[in-house]
C-alpha cells in the first residue's frame, strides 16, 4: 500500500494510461497485491485516515490499472476504515464524504452554513438542493366599488399559476353592505314610523349606519310587525333624512333624502325598499345616521295604533336605534337595515393573455360564482346597477412555484422550492 496524490498514482500502476482524477495535491493511496487477484475487503486505521484528510469518508473511488473504476461505502469498526476493493493487482483509491443541513421552512433570504476541519482537504465540490412544494390561500376584499370599477391580482414566483385541474381558481362573491355596530341586545319588534296610540304622538326613529359606502341611492328594512287595525287605504308617511353624526334623539337633521314614502298596509312584512329623491355621496368609511320621520297616518278613526316595526334577530350584527315619542324612549337593537344595494351583474374576471369570463348576474340567494384561469391573472370587479354602492368579498386562490435560490414571495396561493440537502462532494 502507497500513499501518495493523485497525480502521482498512476506512477505506481503497471497500466500508466489508468489516470486517477481529483484534486492533484489530495490524498490517494495505490493498493497493489501480486498474487490474489480476488477482491476483498481492506482496512485502513480510523485515526490516521482522518488525520490526513480531515474528515471520515463516506465513500471511496478507486482506478483498477486496466482503466476500470469503482466506488464502494465506507464503513468504521474497532477503530478502522473498511471498505471492499473488488479485484486486485494494483488501484488507486480516492475518498469522498458530504454534509447535509436543512432549514424547516426556507424562505426568501435564507442562508446555510457548515464547517470543515480542513479546508484544503475538499475538492470537487458540488451542491444538491431538494425540497417540497407549498401552497397557499389568500383572500382579498375590496369596499366601496362604483359601477365599473375593477380591482387587480399580481401573481409572484417563478412558476405560472394553477389550480384545480392545471388552471388558477378563481371564487368571486358579491355582497350587499349591511350595517354594523355595537347596541344593546333585544329581541322582538321596534317600532320605525307611524302613530304610538298609547303615547298619542306620532313615532320617529333613527337609525346609524357604520363604514358607510360612497353613494347611496334608497334604504332597505325588514319589516317584522304591522299593526294592521286599520283599512287598507290607511297607511304611514315619513320623511327620510340623512346626517353624519350619530343618533342624539333629533329629528329632521341633514339631508332629506325622502320626501312623504309610505308604507301601506298591503305592503305588509318583509323588506321594504325606501328610495332616494336623488343618489347621495357619501365619504366612504364615515357613520352616518338615518332619520325617519313620520309626517301623516291615514288612520280610519280614533284610538287605532297604526304603523310599521323592524324585525329584530340577535344573530345579526347589533343596529344603533332610538325611536322618539312623548315618553323619549330609546333603544338598540340588532336589526336587518341596508343601504340599498342590489346583487351585482355583469360579472366578469380576466387575465393577462387576453382571456375574458363573463361570470353573469349574481343574487342575494346566490351571491358566488367560481371559475379557472390560465396564465397571470386580472380580476374585474362586479358591477352593480348605476349608482348603487355594494361590498364585494373576493375570494382568490391560486397557485405558484418558488424556485432555489431566487425565492420570491406572493400573497397567492404558491409552489415553492424549499433547500434541505446541500451535498459537498471531495476526491
């Protein structure tokens, strides 16, 4: 057994053409028998190894001198190296070793680092990244959008988006604006306008409205209660007034936006549309009080309550209320009250490449539509009819890949490349 370099190896084979690659000033040993040719296992001690290469081998390289190469495993037992040289008269025997580290996850600017007890001991370095693919989901709301407005999606990575079926999911879901705030918790009905024949004074209420939209062009309420002893040509009429402020118990403040609505008693329950004189701008995030105030009832004769009242359900969000009669009572209740506010139509999502899907109308039954696209998407936004202000709820769900060792970063669904192996390799 020699030791020398590899360069100088092949100085020591009887077949001088029989080159051993590596670093020329590394380590390398020339195994020669001149007379069992059969392969066997050889052992060399531990300590000596390791203190000529700076590290244990996990694997050995060896040149037969007819020209023939071999890699077997290296092995440690009782204080020697062992590995397995597979046919003898004269090889030349190189060692390799690796270290892996990982990063649980790896994220854009992660970096690694390992150590060596002898630099000068590695050659031939190479570096082996495997990871696995992640995915994300990420929904995006936008408020306060007009009639046509539209709202885009960048997609980040390196990889094209996808989804189900190799193309990116897309659900879009359009909603009324429903007023939401904090008020004390009822149940029942609340009385909004109308004659109060136990009070002998006619009912005004207000109401306040929080993260108001930008325009406004009617009012919606679900009415739960009528107080139905009068004809059918009896009925109630009001006035609607909009101001920014919350309720103080004053009436005919503002704006009127609704001059002498009615309910009548065919109306009956259910929801009831006020409409607007004129559209209203509106500072879009701002609160806003809605002021109803009864005008005339068309009672049929004495002592006869006539008027409407709000459905009250405690699993919706809590609606400031105060209602004003002789008595000054005021209350807060959870209600259904809307700005007015049809579903959207005329859907329509895109993308980049030029490819358009109409989505159609939505409902209030029905406020969700889902669909696929390839390439980087624009999304459209739904529009409702002409001034009428509305809240989207958009859900997006896409897909990316991140790739090693530019990582990117999206807030969309994604693929990524993550390092958990790197592989140094020395001869």
């Amino acid at each position: 057994m020699t030791l020398t370099t590899p360069s100088r190896a092949s100085d020591y084979l009887d077949n001088s053409s029989a080159v051993l690659g590596g670093d020329s000033d590394g380590l390398a040993l020339v195994i020669s028998d001149a007379t069992n040719h059969e392969g066997r296992e050889v052992a060399l001690p531990l300590t000596a190894v390791k203190g000529a290469l700076g590290y244990v081998p996990d694997l050995v390289h060896g040149v037969h001198d007819d020209g023939s190469k071999w890699t077997r495993p290296v092995r440690e037992e009782s204080g020697l190296l062992v590995f397995e040289v597979p046919h003898f008269s004269d090889n030349a025997v190189t060692f390799e070793s690796s270290v892996s580290v990982a990063a649980s996850p790896a994220t854009n600017g992660t970096s690694l680092s390992w150590g060596l007890s002898d630099l000068d001991a590695a050659s031939g370095v190479s570096v082996n990244l495997t990871g696995v693919s992640n995915t994300e989901w990420d929904n995006q709301t936008f408020l306060s959008m007009g009639d046509g407005d539209s709202r885009s999606v960048s997609v980040a990575g390196s990889a094209p988006p996808t989804g189900p079926n190799g193309s990116p999911s897309i659900t879009v879901t359009a909603s009324e604006l429903e007023a939401a705030t904090t008020a004390e918790s009822k149940s029942g009905f609340f009385m909004v306008a109308g004659w109060d024949d136990n009070q002998d004074t006619y009912v005004n209420s207000e109401m306040k409205f929080t993260n108001a939209p930008d325009t406004a062009s009617s009012i919606t309420v679900d009415i739960e209660y009528t107080y139905a002893n009068v004809d059918s040509n009896d009925g109630v009429y009001f006035d609607v007034y909009l101001v920014k402020e919350a309720p103080d118990g004053v009436y005919a403040e503002g704006t009127r936006v609704a001059d002498n609505a009615k309910w009548m008693p065919e109306d009956g329950a259910g929801n009831l549309t006020i409409p607007f004189d004129s559209p209203q701008n509106l500072d879009a995030g701002a609160n806003y009080t809605i002021e109803f105030v009864t005008t005339t009832t068309t009672q049929s004769g004495p002592n006869n309550q006539q008027a409407f009242a709000l459905h009250i359900d405690n699993n919706k969000p809590q609606t400031d209320w105060s209602t004003k009669t002789t008595d000054g009572v005021s209350h807060g209740y959870p209600t259904h009250v809307y700005w007015g506010a049809k579903a959207a139509s005329n859907v329509a999502v895109s993308a980049d490449d030029g490819t358009e899907v109409t989505l159609g109308d939505f409902s209030q039954e029905n406020p969700s539509r889902q669909t696929s696209q390839s390439g980087g998407t624009r999304l459209k936004s739904p529009q409702p009819p002409a001034r009428v202000p509305w809240r989207s709820n958009w859900l997006f769900r896409k897909r990316r890949r991140r790739s090693i060792p530019a990582w990117n970063w999206a807030t969309v669904r994604s693929r990524t490349r993550e390092p958990s192996r790197l592989e140094r390799r020395r001869r």
